[in-house]
C-alpha cells in the first residue's frame, strides 16, 4: 500500500491531491498533518489575495489542530480518513474559534461562541478546519458589496457559482481538501459545476442545520464537495445522521459511505427525459450528456427513457418559497437594518414581504403536486441522469445575482435542473463531466431517491475510476 502511495503522489504537488491521497498518505505516514496544514496554508497565501476564497483564515487554531492529530496518529489513534486532513467550511457554519457572517455586511464580526453540529462532528473525526470561506450574501444569490468575491480558478471572467462560491474556490484550487457547501437552490452544484469538482447534496434531514444560518429551512441543505465522489463519501460519513439539536433530521442508520463505493453498477437504471437533457440544453451541454450516457453504457448501466415534470413555472414557485421563509430567517434584521443589506438578499426579503396568503398557499400546494410527480416519474429507475445547468458556464461578473435578472441574462432559467432535488428534498450528486471549447470544466448530476446517497457515490465513483475530468487542475499562472 505504501508503494501505492508513494506512485499516487509522486512528483505532484501537496495542493494537487485528492483528500483521499492525502488521507492515505497521512495514514501510511509518508506526510504528517503538520506539513500537509502548512502547505495548504502557504497556498492560501499565495492564491487567497486574488481568488477571495476564504474570508477568515484560522491558522492558529488549523496549526494547533494539526499537531494535535499527528501526535494522536503517531500515539497509533486513528479517528478515520479525515484525520489530519486540512478543510475548510462554509462561512454560515458557526464556529466558536472564528465569526460567522453568512455573507452579510451586519454580520461581519458576529462570534457566537459555539460550533455547527456539522463543525463538531468534522473535528471530532480529526479534521483540521483551516478557516471560513466566503459566500453570497444570506446564501442567495449575489454577494454583499463590502465582502469577498470569488474567482472562478478556471477564468476570472467565468461566473463561479452561487452561493458556496468559495467552497468551490477553495476546493479546485488545493486550498482545502473537503469543504462544506449549502444548498437551497443549487448552490453546492452550480460552483461544482463551475469550479470542475464534486458535490453531494444529501437527501433533506440527512445532514443537521443546527447552527447553520438559514436561507429557507425547508429547502436548505448542507454536504460535501471536494474533487473525488471518494473524497465526498469519506466526508459524508462523518457529517450525516441524526442530531437531537435540530430535530429536522432524520434518524436513519448512517452507513460508512466509503463501503460498497468500489461495487460495479452493472443493471444500475439510470433514467434520461431525452427532451429535458438532450433537446432543450445547448450542443456543448447535450455532447457532454451524450458522452456521459456512453460511459454508463460502457459500464454496465441501463439507460432508462423517463419523462420528468417540467413545469416552467419552477422558478417562480421556488423564488415564492424562497421569499415565505427567509423573512422567517431574518426577523429582527430586516426591514429594521434595510439599509445595511445587499441589492440581491434585500430583493428576496422585498419579495417575500410582498406576497399574500393566497400567494403562499399556492406556492405550498404546487409543491405537493410537483413533487408527487416527481416520484411517479423516478419510480421506473434507481437514479435519475440531468445536466445542473443548460448551458456551460457563463461570462459573467461574478458580484451579480438572482437567476432571470435583466443584467445577467445569459443564466437564464437557472434554477430548471437543480431546484427539483430541492423542492423534493432529493439527493443529488454533481460530476466533473469535461470542459468546454474555452476550457471551462462543466458537468452532470445523478439525482436519487431519498436516502439513496450511497448508490449515488458509487455511480460516481464508478464514473470516476474511467474519467480523468476530476483530475485536471487549473492553470493558476494569471493569478500568481
């Protein structure tokens, strides 16, 4: 295994690695915690200034944690593959040894004294947390004015993804080798996307939001990305299960994610709306689908034709949901601190504000409806094939927000494939699907049934072992 090892990282940069190479060098003690941390922090350093990734850095307490866990790994305690591993968390996970802003402006020095149920569970498992990473603002759709915002790795000029833009940063770039992202619409699958990484969206209750800043609760869900479906596993683990804290979650046995992950997928049904993801996306898009469609043949996989609702009222009836609950979460800002919000967060609160009860009520009601067919339409196969966006990533400043906006046109209907896993609570898997002529990477999702997670990770993983696309880099010269 050592000799594996050695082969994996040779002549590779520590920021090149996969969590799960890192986890496998550390474990079999060719680097330490204390060199891996120091490394990535030194990356930090470097890129940081330009790419705006993170919007605090905790050295101090990552450095200390490192020492920790290479004492503890050298003692012969071993916590699991997260041990010693440097990641980084999304800046709306509560820390006590750091603020949280959730991307707001009057939020910039807010220290709650206390840790995410997620935070807890990642150091308990031996992780070391490197600091927070920078955000939309509220975890909508644009960014706050006055705090970071991210640079896609692949080209400053690409849109890099909302909200858990940094997460996506950080990721593709070596400047952690896991993050936490959240997902209300979308916003741990478009920066995947966008950024050429791997996210999982978990089924809605799987991960606790306990000290989690909310969006709308309802929708709101917290995973993994990282640059492997392996690497999303080992972290998925670790964060998923019930928490007395928020008694949203579910209590569901949690499996070890990582177990099974080799299996082969031979007779796995994967269902394809040719209309949806085919004949309505552009011809880049439609191409990586079609090849994405031959991998999985070559596997072993049936493809599966299914005819998924496409009501193309889904975003107006996501952005009416939106609104009803993120007044709810932030009674007591607004409209009393109005003028300390962004444009894009202060349009959704305005929105929400304005809506009626016969609004709200039909709003609720075509969820129901929605969602029922959603489930009749899957009930043939065992996982679902979509693109996350219809086109590939976009030119686009990335200080703009809200899908169908007139000054940024060119997202169009953003929210077509990502808000069905949302509305429904889905688990939804995004994949590095290749690159485009301009050489921006660009995607695919396996979405599942609820608490289907671990045949998701092994379709992805199955995808994995055949595909190199989550193995290239950006070339980070114009940033250095």
């Amino acid at each position: 295994m050592k000799d594996l090892v050695d082969t994996a990282i040779q002549g590779r940069q520590i920021s090149d690695l996969s969590l799960s190479d890192v986890s496998s060098a550390i474990g079999q003690g060719i680097l330490g915690p204390v060199e891996v941390t120091q490394a990535t922090l030194e990356r930090i350093e470097q890129l940081n200034p330009v790419l705006k990734a993170y919007v605090t850095v905790t050295a101090d307490h990552a450095m200390a944690r490192a020492h920790e866990a290479e004492a503890e790994i050298r003692s012969g305690l071993r916590r699991g593959p997260l041990h010693g591993v440097p990641i980084a968390v999304k800046d709306l996970c509560e820390t006590r040894f750091a603020p949280t802003t959730a991307g707001m402006g009057i939020y910039k020095n807010n220290d709650t004294g206390r840790d995410s149920t997620v935070v807890t569970r990642l150091e308990q498992a031996g992780a070391v947390i490197l600091g927070k990473l920078a955000m939309t603002e509220g975890a909508y759709s644009g960014h706050h004015p006055d705090l970071p915002t991210p640079l896609n790795p692949w080209g400053k000029e690409f849109w890099a993804g909302s909200s858990s833009s940094g997460s996506g940063v950080a990721t593709a770039t070596g400047m952690a080798f896991a993050t936490l992202g959240s997902d209300t619409g979308g916003s741990i699958r478009f920066p995947s996307n966008a950024c050429g990484i791997t996210g999982l969206k978990g089924t809605w209750g799987r991960v606790s939001r306990h000290g989690v800043y909310a969006l709308a609760d309802s929708l709101d869900h917290v995973g993994p990305m990282a640059r492997t479906a392996a690497d999303c596993a080992a972290m998925m683990s670790v964060i998923a299960g019930a928490d007395p804290a928020d008694p949203t979650t579910l209590n569901a046995p949690v499996p070890d994610y990582l177990d099974g992950i080799d299996s082969p997928i031979r007779g796995l049904r994967i269902g394809a709306d040719a209309a949806m993801i085919l004949e309505a996306t552009a011809p880049d898009t439609a191409a990586m689908i079609a090849s994405v469609i031959e991998t999985y043949t070559s596997l072993g996989a049936v493809i599966v034709p299914i005819n998924l609702p496409n009501d193309p009222d889904i975003s107006k009836y996501w952005t009416s949901l939106c609104g009803i609950e993120v007044i709810l979460a932030h009674k007591g800002t607004w409209p009393e601190r109005k003028a300390e919000y962004g444009p894009y967060l202060g349009e959704a609160l305005a929105l929400g504000a304005g809506l009626s009860a016969n609004d709200v009520g039909e709003a609720l009601q075509w969820r129901l409806v929605y969602n029922g067919a959603l489930a009749r339409a899957m009930e043939p196969v065992d996982i679902v094939l979509l693109p996350v966006t219809e086109a590939p990533t976009p030119v686009l400043d990335n200080t703009l927000g809200a899908p169908g906006q007139p000054d940024n046109p060119e997202l169009g209907d953003l929210l077509k494939l990502t808000a069905p896993a949302d509305l429904a609570g889905l688990p939804s898997l995004t994949l590095p699907g290749g690159f485009d002529a301009r050489g921006a990477p660009f995607g695919f999702q396996l979405m599942g049934k609820s608490l289907s997670e671990g045949l998701l990770l092994n379709a992805g993983h199955a995808f994995q072992k055949v595909t190199d696309f989550h193995a290239r880099r950006p070339d980070l010269s114009s940033f250095i």
